[in-house]
C-alpha cells in the first residue's frame, strides 16, 4: 500500500509539473471581506493607538521627572521603528506567511505594553513601547495592508478604504478611553489594559488567509491534492526539518528584501524632490497630536474636556478622507496639487493656532488640522505612484517608510526640546506649521518644472515646423526658378 501511494503520489506529482496550475485570480470578495475585518482590527491597533498616546504625554513626564524632549522620545522611537522595519515585515510575510507574522507582531506589541507597567525610568519605556511594540507595528500594519492589496483588485481602493477606517475609528474613541482608564487604574494600569486591547491583532491575524497556494511555485514544492483548499497556509507554514529549506527560507527572505530597496528611484529629480517634502512633513506630523492635550491643559481645561480634542481631529481627518477620494482627478488640478495645497493649509491652521487660547478656538483648529491632515495622507501615496508607477511602486514604499522613520526620529524630540526651551507650546506649534507650508510649496516647484520642459519641447516643436516650412519654400522656390528658366 505504502508503494502503491508512493507511485500514486509521484505520478500526481509529474502530472502537476508537466501542466502547472493557471493562477486563480484575487477573488476580489468573499473571504478578502473578513480578511479587511482582520486589517481593521490591527489599524485600530496601531495607528489608533499611537495616535492616542499623546493622554499620556504629560503621565510619563511627571511619574518619571523627565523633560518634554526625553517624554517625546517614546512616540518618536515606536513610529521610527514602525517606519524602519515595515519592509522587514513585508518581507517576512512573504517569505513565512502573512497569518504567522500578524501574529507574531500582536504578541510583540502586547508584550511592549506590559513589560511597560514594571518600568522606574524613561529608559525602559523606550525599550519596551518604543522598540518592542514598535516592531509589533512594523509585522502587522504594512502586512494587513499588503495582503487586502492581494485579495482585491477592481475593489482594492474601497478594501483599503475600509482598513484603514480602523485608525480613525479608534482615534476617536482611544482618547477619552485612556483618560479614564488612568483615572480609574493610574497610569501603569491603563499600559496593562492596553497590553490587553493589542492581543485583538493575534484573533485579527488568524482571520488572515493568505493567496499562497494560487500561486504557481505553490505546485513546485511537492505534490498537491484536490481536498486541499486553495486558501490554507497551514501547509506553508509546516516545518522544514533540512538545512537546506532553512537557508532557501533566509534567502528568499534577504532576496524580498533588497528588491523593495531600489535606491535608484532617487535619481529621479522629481521622486527626489518629493521624498524630501515627505521627510519635512513627517518631521512634524505627530507634533499637533502629542501637544494638543498638555497644551490645552496648560490653559487651565479639564483632562476629559481636553483629551476629546484628539476625537476632534480624528473625526474631522475621517470625514475629509471621504470627501478627497470623491474628488474627480483632472489636468488642471492634479493629485500632486491636492498634496501641496492640503500641506500648505495645514501649515496655515498650525501657525495659527498659538491664537487659539479656549476650547472653542482650540475645537477651531482641531477641526482644521483635521480635515487638512485627512486630505494629504490619501493623496502621498497617490502621487508617489504617478510619480514612480506601478513596477517601482514597492521599493518607494520601502524608501518612503525610511525616510518617515527618520523623520519620526528626530522631529518630536526636537518640538520637545522646544518647549524646553521656550517654555511654551506655541514653538511646537509654530515649527511645525513652518515645516508644513515649506513642505507644501515643494510639489508646486514639480509643476513649474513640468511647465518649462513642456514649454521647451514645443519651443523645440515649433522650431522644427520653422525648419520644414522653409526647406519646403526652398525646394518650392528652386522649381520655380527652373521653370522660369
């Protein structure tokens, strides 16, 4: 019997190999809608969280009695590394699988939390929120986000939409959930409740299935059978018990890597150009964020009154995300466009919120840095697309996810060494908004350097047409003077 199988399995083996399986298309629904569940979760998760934690900003400074600019550094070491090894998590999924990397990047980011709550100085809240949790972040977001892209194709944008309606959702109701979870359990025990929330990304990750097996090479590794369902990364996930597969494992995982870091996509002037905007913007982005809550408790405004403040931005950046994407794209005002004057505003509403000193102003401002922030996130990837296309879309990503990280890095210390400084957050504020509306100005430089090499090429056309014409009376002159001869 044992023969007879053998044989059986071999000739099944050699019938797939001489005729490979055609592979099936995404779906484009079904199961990808429980799979946009699972994305959900883990946006609300990550970026909804970390959106949050500025409730906590003034909590950390005074139980460890550090500075602004050391407090700063947990939320700029979590997203830098968040930033940083996105492409380390992209890669890692699709060498091992996407379900086994959510979840192992859940279990990172609980973990972060809890070691979190036995914490006596600063120093260990950068080592277990900011590293730990933020390599948590990198294994879940940017994997969600690549495996919804894999499961749908007409319907990706709205799939997409969706996923990431979860951070949006979450940053309108994280704020005043943590201020009351630090009222009622103090601070170490609202890090362990959230240690808590972040296990939702392990049930989020076992919802994953991923598209492994309609793949071709899914035929290659060995033989299949009809009761196996196309969708089933159990048997991806298998142990390989022989060096050999391990170091097949390492370097296609090494090999994933590198291909996302195509550094030659700088050369490109105007990919360029736009990285740099992208690294002023990200420089500043989580500032309005971190400070608008001790801000508005430095005005003498209640901790619960002063914490929905970040519901406001969150719901006025979901609103204005809705409105963008029904915007119809056109020549005259291009994506490209809509990025520059959305980060020009939102550099306005910032320099101008050292005038808001109530909650009616402060609600003021909120609403615009809101809908300004919601409309420029949309449309970066957008315009880092047109710019790169479609082939090289990976590696910008991967490059952009770098410059973000460092960004991240530096920019809120610096806006807390500010307020060290000057003892007062309308340097913050004021940075900032200067960094937005430089940044802003950035793109327009790309049309106007658009508009020259168009204005060449027909100065180049026109004296094309100029040449032609007067070789054509040329040639109609000479004929004519040998017919008058």
């Amino acid at each position: 019997d044992i023969v007879s199988k053998r044989t059986g399995t071999s000739q099944h083996a050699a019938m797939t190999s001489s005729h490979p399986t055609k592979p099936v298309q995404p779906p484009d629904g079904g199961w990808g809608w429980v799979v946009v569940v699972g994305g959900f979760i883990v946006s609300a998760c990550t970026a909804g969280i970390f959106r949050s934690l500025g409730v906590f900003f003034l909590p950390f400074s005074q139980q460890f009695h550090a500075s602004s600019a050391d407090t700063a550094w947990v939320t700029s070491i979590l997203m830098s590394v968040m930033f940083f090894l996105s492409p380390v998590g992209t890669a890692l999924a699709s060498t091992v699988g996407f379900r086994p990397t959510i979840m192992l990047g859940g279990v990172f980011s609980a973990a972060g939390y809890v070691i979190s709550v036995f914490a006596t100085r600063m120093f260990h809240l950068y080592l277990a929120i900011g590293c730990l949790t933020g390599l948590g972040y990198a294994f879940t977001l940017s994997t969600a986000m690549a495996i919804v892209g894999q499961y749908f194709t007409k319907r990706r944008a709205m799939a997409n939409s969706f996923l990431m309606l979860g951070s949006s959702v979450a940053s309108m109701s994280f704020p005043p959930l943590f201020q009351y979870l630090f009222d009622e359990f103090g601070l170490r025990g609202a890090l362990l409740i959230i240690g808590g929330v972040m296990l939702h990304m392990i049930v989020a990750g076992a919802l994953i299935r991923p598209l492994e097996a309609f793949r071709d090479k899914a035929t290659e590794n060995g033989p299949t059978s009809h009761e196996n369902d196309a969708i089933n990364d159990s048997d991806a996930a298998k142990a390989t018990g022989t060096t050999k597969k391990h170091s097949g494992v390492v370097a296609n995982f090494l090999k994933t890597f590198w291909a996302q870091m195509d550094f030659k996509i700088l050369k490109i002037p105007a990919v360029a150009l736009f990285m740099v905007s992208l690294f002023i913007v990200s420089f500043g982005v989580i500032v309005p964020a971190m400070y608008i809550v001790p801000r508005a408790k430095s005005l003498r405004i209640e901790d619960y009154t002063a914490a929905s403040l970040l519901s406001v931005i969150s719901i006025a950046d979901l609103i204005s995300r809705l409105v963008v994407g029904a915007i119809p794209e056109s020549s005259k005002f291009t994506r490209l466009d809509q990025y520059g004057l959305s980060v020009c505003l939102m550099g306005l509403a910032n320099l101008l919120s050292p005038l808001a000193k109530t909650y009616p102003a402060l609600v003021a401002y909120a609403v615009g840095h809101g809908m300004f922030y919601g409309a420029f996130v949309p449309t970066s990837l957008t315009c880092l697309a047109d710019l790169v296309g479609p082939k090289r879309l990976p590696s910008a990503i991967g490059i952009l996810m770098s410059v973000q990280g460092l960004a991240s890095l530096a920019g809120p210390p610096f806006a807390g060494w500010l307020y060290d400084e000057t003892k007062s957050y309308d340097a913050t504020f004021l940075q900032a908004g200067a960094g937005f509306l430089l940044a802003g100005l950035l793109p327009f430089l790309l049309r106007l350097r658009k508009k020259q090499t168009q204005d060449v090429t027909e100065e180049v056309t026109d004296m094309t047409d100029t040449l032609r014409v007067a070789r054509e009376n040329e040639v109609l002159l000479t004929s004519a003077r040998e017919t008058a001869v």
